[in-house]
C-alpha cells in the first residue's frame, strides 16, 4: 500500500493528511466573501482569465448575498449531523481572497475564526495579489491557526499563460512561493491540464517546476469550458482539442508519478456546474474519474513519487 494513505489510493490524499493530523473528521467549508479579482478590475488587466465563470471559480462557495457566519452555519448544520465532533477549515474560495486593504481582511477571517470547532483557514488567491503588510498578518496568523494559501498558477508555459490572460508571470509566482516559505505558511497549488494547445509534454513540466519548490499540496484540474466566457468563444472559433477522460487519466497518472510523494493532493479532477458546462462532457462524471484514476494506476502498479528522484 503507498505510504500516505488511508485506503486504496495510490497517491497523498488529503483526507489522510487531515486524518493524520488532526485526528478527527476535518471539513471544508466554502465561503464567498464577495472579493472581487485585479485581473477583472483593471488593477492586472481586464476581464479576468478566460476560462473564469461570473462566480469567480467559486462554483460552490457559498451565497455572498448572505453574511460569512450564515454561509458557515448552513453548511455546518448539515454536516454535524453526519459528523458531529467534526472540526472544520474555513475556505475563502471565490476570485481573489487577499485582495482588499488589510483591515477588511483582518475582519473577514478573524470572523470566522471565532466559530466553534473552526481550526483553520484555506484562503484562494492570487500570486500578485499579496503585499507586505497582509504577508506579515498571514505569518501572525499562521502561528495561531493552520493556515494555507492556495495560488493559482495553472501552467509554467508562459505562452500559455498569455493565452488564457493569467495576468502575472511565472517568476512573480515563483518568488511569491518563497515569499510565503520563508514565513512557513502552507501554500497549495492549482494548476489545470488540458489547457488550449498544450502538449502532454508542457503538462508534466509544470509539475516538474513544482517539485522544485517547497510546496505542501496541489489541485489538479481538468480545463472545463464554461458558457459564456472567453474561453467558450475561442473553443467555438478554434475547435482545439479537449482531453478525452483517458487522455487526462494518463497525464494525471503520469504527473503523480513525477510528483514528491509529500505533496499533498488536494484535488485530481474539478468539479463544474452542470448547469453552464460547455465540455467536457465526462467531467460530470467527478467519481466515475477518480475511480478510473485509482483503477489505472493499479493496472499499472504504479504509485506516487514513482518517478521523482
Ligand atoms: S484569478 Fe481567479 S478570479 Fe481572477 S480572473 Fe483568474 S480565475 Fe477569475
């Protein structure tokens, strides 16, 4: 059995990380704090990467219509009913999180902090989205909660990166990692296969520059073309190619072999609204893609780390 696990996975969950380390049923709860992004604003540049739907990839946050303490109780109730000693992390997951003046911030995460059994906080956001001023409270902060910051890279290809309007280079999310390192905050990953024109090859680099820095986990996400963006429309006039489920199998299989077997696996596929999914199509299917990801690998006898020297 691989080492990081607590059942038939062959790669670091993070159930077992949390398992592990908390000893209890830990759950996520998605917030929206009603943030808005400076790639969308103007601030980077305008209208936001293209593939971003109109929640800001916050998909199933919760209603920001509704006060942060309200969005958490609803989900709580439900949850405390399945586990009721469980112990919740905090997650501000649509656009960018950090992107505010520090006392706004400050009001937005020490709110949630002070509910009962909250023993974390998951905060979503962007690279260029983080001065000095809320890295020295993220330090403070990380000192008394278990705090994790989550980037979005999505590729190292820079073509790529200007494709799909990202806004920021690869150096400014480079030196932002060890920026947050040198403080020792946990900082996650996001990075999306089956981008437009991007080779097998180009995928499994963006996970190999990854193993070269000091990060604790990653979200690995199949590209979904969303109604009404910008990547819908380049998708309509280019017809590029869209990974079929064992294309994406593979490139997953064969990124978490190169992968650390320390890092974290947060996510290995994404999650769209059914509603406002364009393609592709298969990705409706979240556990019939992490079973065929579990079932390959053991074809394979193959196992995180396999390859990472
Ligand atoms: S950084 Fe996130 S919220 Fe901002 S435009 Fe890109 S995907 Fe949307």
């Amino acid at each position: 059995m691989f080492k990081y696990t607590l059942d038939n996975k062959r790669y670091h969950t993070l159930n077992y990380y949390l398992k592990n380390k908390f000893n209890c049923k830990v759950y996520k709860v998605s917030l929206n704090a009603g943030f808005t992004c400076p790639n969308i604003d103007g601030t980077k540049g305008y209208g936001g990467c293209i593939y971003c739907s109109k929640t800001g990839s916050g998909e199933h946050g919760g209603n920001p219509h509704k006060d942060l303490i309200t969005q958490f109780n609803d989900v709580k109730e439900v949850i405390d009913k399945k586990w009721p000693n469980a112990k919740y992390i905090a997650y501000f997951q649509a656009r960018t999180n950090t992107y505010a003046p520090l006392k706004v911030l400050k009001e937005k995460y020490e709110t949630v902090l002070k509910i009962d059994n909250v023993i974390g906080l998951d905060i979503a956001t962007r690279c260029d989205a983080i001065n000095n001023e809320t890295l020295d409270y993220l330090e403070e902060l990380s000192k008394r909660t278990f705090l994790t910051i989550e980037l979005g890279l999505q590729t190292t290809k820079e073509e790529t990166s200007k494709l799909i309007n990202r806004g920021h280079t690869l150096k400014e999310f480079d030196d932002m990692v060890k920026k947050l390192r040198d403080r020792n905050i946990n900082v996650v990953v996001h990075i999306i296969n089956g981008l437009p024109y991007e080779t097998e090859e180009d995928m499994l680099n963006t996970v190999r520059h990854l193993n070269k820095l000091n990060i604790q986990g990653i979200k690995i996400h199949m590209l979904n073309i969303i109604k009404d963006t910008p990547l819908e429309t380049l998708y309509n006039k280019d017809n590029f190619h869209i990974l079929t489920k064992e294309e994406y199998i593979d490139i997953v299989i064969k990124q978490l072999e190169l992968l650390k077997p320390e890092i974290v696996i947060h996510r290995i596929t994404s999650d769209p609204d059914i509603k406002t999914l364009v393609e592709p199509k298969w990705l409706t299917k979240k556990f019939c893609v992490l079973n065929d990801i579990d079932k390959e690998m053991v074809r394979r006898n193959t196992y995180q780390g396999k390859y990472y020297k």
